[in-house]
C-alpha cells in the first residue's frame, strides 16, 4: 500500500522539478508535493 504513494510521490517531484524555472519555484512545487504525499497516505 505504501509503494504506490511513493512512486506519486517521486513521479511528482520529477515533473515538478522539471517545471520549475527558480528556487522559489521548486520549493512551491516540493511543498506541494509533499501535501499530495500526505493526502495520499491519510
């Protein structure tokens, strides 16, 4: 059960890094990530 929300997990914070152009973008987008993390596991 544990294994399909970390590959969500890493599937997102691949294409989030991808789709950031700066820092600041990348830590909204890991924030955001890390959210869908724990909705995903509650």
């Amino acid at each position: 059960m544990m294994r399909p929300a970390f590959c969500l997990m890493i599937s997102g914070l691949l294409l989030a890094l991808s789709a950031c152009n700066t820092v600041q973008g990348v830590g909204r987008d890991i924030e955001s990530v890390g959210t869908a993390g724990k909705d995903a596991i509650r």
